[in-house]
C-alpha cells in the first residue's frame, strides 16, 4: 500500500479500532501469543526501498510498537521470532544488516521499555550468532531481568532443535539420577520432557500470529502451539498494524478452543 493511501485511511482505522476495542472480551484474551514477524524482504521489494536493512529498521520499530500494544492489553508473554536456524544460511550480504539492526534494537529497548514491568529473554542456539550480537543479547537480558511480564526472543531458533535439546537434557538428569535403561525410557513422557523447553516456566502459547500471508508454522514452537489458535495475517511485519493485532484478538475471543477433544 502507498503512502498516499495510507495517509487517507488511517482515521479510519482508528474508528475501527476503537469498535473493536469497545465489543473486545478482555476475560478471554490470551496469556501468551507467538508471533513470526515475517515478510521483511518482500516487502523491501514491494516498496521499492534502496535495500533489505531499511525494511529491517521498520520491522525493528514496528517490534517495538507491538510490545506496547501488548502491554496496553495486559498480555502476559509474547515469543517473538526474529531469526530462524534456516535464517542462518542466507547470504552474508543479508545477515550482516540484519544483525546489525539487531544489535541497535537490543541497546534501544531498554529505554523503550523502562519502567515498564517487563523481562527479557532469548531463547535458541545462540552458539551460531556472531559475537557482537550475541553481546547485545546478553546484556539487554542482564539489564531487563525483572518483570511479571515476559518478552521471549527467539534468535537462531528451530522447533525440532528446540525438542532434540529438551530430549537431551532430559536423558541426561536421569542418567545423573542413575536411571537406566527401560526405566528411563518409562521417565520420558510429555510432561517430563515439557520441563526441559526453552521457556518451560511460560504457558503454552494460546495465540499464534504470522504475517506476510504464508500459513504455516516454519517450526515456530512445534511443541508448544499444539493446540494454539493461529492468525495468518495478509501484510508483511514492517506494515502490520494495530488494527491488525485487534482484529487476530477479536477472532481469538470468539473461537471455541477444544484442546483436541
């Protein structure tokens, strides 16, 4: 969408998201919603921008938007993801924008959020990032540790490396215990092996949201989303709008979850 037309239908967004607001059920919002914040480079081409960075700025400010109508909404934990394993074997000339819009985003989010009553973590094999990264990320951890709420960013993150971890893990506390053998195999089961996720200590997450209109997963928390309510947005990230995020809360509300029964 142009600028011009951007321009003239924004006070109508407004109306609408103030009807939404109005007939929203607060009660029956979710706790934890999973974003995959995709469509950057697309969207790059679509609007015609002098190179990828510059779409992955807009993204990064629209990432911060979003965690502010979160916290309007009183949502207890968003995962956000912001980098996948296959995001890993992009070209050079890709990645290294990309990090370092990263690395801006994670030195402005402290001032973004203060005083707000957020906490930060990353989640995934932070291993594969590259120092100056992986230094952003742990001291944006470091400084936002406090906080009922909870931002989870997912950075080189996979939901079948994620399970292969938990198993991992797993296997060896029992081995530590002096399990073995078929004793162990009767140990490891959904809950058991459920402790050992990333972000254990979060519910599952109830809301799923993609943008850029693919509709799958890619591996976004395999284990978790079993039984989350998806929302596959049109728009790329960098365009996603709040009206956008009401409208996926709107539908939510109004779902009847079954939690497969």
């Amino acid at each position: 969408m142009n600028k011009t037309k951007r321009l003239v239908k924004k006070p109508l967004y407004k109306i609408y998201e103030s009807r939404i607001l109005k007939f929203l059920d607060r009660d029956k919002l979710p706790q934890h919603i999973g974003v995959i914040h995709d469509g950057h480079r697309r969207y790059a081409r679509a609007e015609r921008l002098p190179d990828y960075a510059a779409s992955y700025r807009e993204g990064m400010k629209k990432f911060v938007e979003f965690l502010g109508w979160a916290e309007d909404l009183e949502i207890h934990a968003v995962t956000c993801w912001l980098l996948s394993t296959e995001n890993l074997s992009r070209p050079a000339e890709e990645l290294e924008p990309y990090y370092d819009v990263l690395v801006d985003l994670f030195r402005d989010i402290p001032a973004a959020i203060e005083g707000h009553d957020v906490a930060v973590r990353f989640v995934g094999s932070l291993d594969l990032l590259p120092q100056r990264l992986l230094d952003a990320a742990k001291e944006l951890e470091a400084t936002c540790n406090t906080g009922s709420r909870h931002v989870t960013i997912a950075l080189a993150y996979g939901g079948r490396q994620e399970i292969v971890d938990a198993t991992r893990e797993l296997v060896d506390s029992l081995a530590e215990e002096g399990v073995t053998g078929a004793a162990m195999s009767e140990r490891i089961t959904a809950v058991s092996l459920g402790s050992f996720m990333y972000s254990a200590d979060l519910p599952d997450p109830d809301l799923v949201i993609r943008t850029s209109g693919e509709t799958r997963l890619s591996g976004f928390l395999l284990w978790q989303a079993a039984y989350a309510e998806f929302s596959f947005v049109d728009v790329y990230w960098p365009e996603f709008r709040r009206v956008d995020f009401l409208r996926a809360l709107r539908d939510f509300t109004l779902s009847t979850r079954r939690y497969g029964k």
